[in-house]
C-alpha cells in the first residue's frame, strides 16, 4: 500500500519525513512503535474534510525518516524533537493526538520541553508507571540477543508482535506495510536499536507533573487493547484532569485500525476548532 510523506526537516540527528493536508486549526497526530504515520492513513484525510489542517511525521528512527547507528531514539530526545518540529512549523498550539510511546514523547514535551497546545488526545498511550513488560521488556533486558537473530526468526516476531496491535485483524496490504521497515539487515537493526532505547525513566521525570496539565486532555482507550491492557488508561485518568477516559469496545491497541470511524467522531466531537 502506498503511503508518501512529500515533505522532509533536517533535525541533528537526522531527516524527519512529514505531511501536511487540509486547512483550518492544526492538529498534530503522533504514532508510536513499531508504527509509522502510516497509522493515519484513514484519520488525516478524514479529520482534514472537517475543517482541520492535519500533520503526520515519522519520528527518527522510524518509516520514511531516517534510520542510523549512533542516532539518539529516547523518549526524552524524541520529545526534544516534536517540540523543534513545532516550532519549524510555526504551529503555536496546535491540537496534538498520540498513542503507544507517543503519549510519552507528547507528555515530555508538553512538561518538559515548554511545547504549547490548545488540546491534548492520548489513547491507548505509553504516559508513566510500570510498562517495560511482555515482549517489550524481554528486548530491553535481551537486545543483544535479538538483534542476532536470523532473517526470518526476525520477521516472525515482528510480524506477531504487529498482529498482536489490532483486535479486528488488519486490512489486505497494511500489515505488510506496517512490516517493510524493519526488514533486511538494516531494518532489523533499526527495529531493535529504537526499542532499546525506551525506558521508564524518560516517563518518572514528568510524571509529578502531569497534575498541573491545564488544557483539555481527552482519554480513549481499546477495552481489548493487549499491549497496554486497561490498567493503564486506569493510570492516567487518575492523574491528569481530563473529560473521562471512554472504553471502545470491539477495539484493541491501534484505534486506527480497530475503530477509525469512532476515533474521528472522537476527535471532531472533542477538540477545540
């Protein structure tokens, strides 16, 4: 399937690929791992027919953006980056919607790095407390030994660990698109250099922090969703000041994906024009 992102920003430690469609109030909407903008195939160009001018990016490290040895792919130097790319798009305060590590690399952001937005939407999001576990943390404590494993023993695992994102199951094409940067030599170690670096202790330096959020702060989570199972949406609807944390049923880890239609409603219904 094909999914092209026309516009590129140098940052230090790399090229970032971004997008941008529509016109009215900015929204910015922010993937995870081990995704891509790709995520927002259907969102983008829906939230952009209501009356928003939609941006979608790579991180570095990730899809179309450039992939190095040697590049610094934390959560806190991810952070750095989203708020330099906002401020080289002159995007004051900006809608900003994230999942996966992406909540995570917002949240630092916004908390640490003095981004501003207007509105905030984290569904089925990295946001604090314990998450280094299942698959995840084995990688963490045992990337050594993952990044020597051969091709295909490779391409198994991501493969199940990208199906285990979507409850319905995906579309003909998308998995395969989701798959085919973390191929060969250099996809795969890429796919275990970004992982690697994650660490809850990117997440412990903001959390005594998230109670003093004053925007609107939306939460949505997939009640099926087994990376980040329920107990986490739990977590951070207990700490920030939000509109209710909804539970879509039928829905796993990727909104996009499992629920695309509920996940614009969502967001035209909630955030600021």
């Amino acid at each position: 399937m094909t999914w092209t992102l026309s516009k590129s920003t140098e940052l230090d430690d790399g090229v970032v690929r971004w997008d941008e469609l529509g016109d009215g109030p900015p929204i910015v909407l922010v993937h995870g791992t081990p995704y891509s903008s790709f995520l927002w195939r259907d969102v983008a160009p829906a939230l952009a027919r209501r009356g928003r001018r939609v941006y979608v990016f790579d991180h570095l490290g990730y899809g179309q953006s450039d992939k190095h040895e040697g590049q610094d792919l934390t959560l806190a130097a991810q952070g750095r980056n989203f708020a330099d790319l906002l401020q080289r798009w002159n995007l004051q305060r900006p809608s900003v919607v994230a999942c996966d590590i992406g909540g995570a690399i917002v949240l630092r952001a916004l908390l640490l790095e003095h981004a501003a937005y207007s509105d905030l939407t984290l569904f089925d999001a990295v946001t604090g407390g314990t998450w280094e576990h299942g698959l995840f943390g084995l990688i963490r404590q045992h990337h050594d030994v993952f990044e020597r494993l051969p091709a295909y023993a490779h391409e198994a695992l991501v493969t199940a660990h990208l199906r285990n994102g979507t409850h319905q199951g995906y579309r003909p094409g998308v998995l395969e698109t989701y798959l085919a940067p973390w191929l060969g030599a250099d996809g795969q170690a890429a796919f275990y250099r970004q992982y690697r670096q994650l660490s809850e202790d990117d997440t412990a330096e903001y959390e005594h922090l998230l109670s003093s959020i004053d925007i609107p702060v939306t939460l949505l989570w997939g009640r099926d969703d087994q990376i980040l199972p329920p107990p986490h949406g739990d977590w951070i609807e207990q700490r920030v000041t939000n509109r209710g944390l909804t539970w879509i049923d039928d829905a796993g880890h990727l909104l996009p994906e499992d629920a695309p239609a509920q996940l614009v409603e969502r967001l035209t219904r909630h955030q600021s024009a």
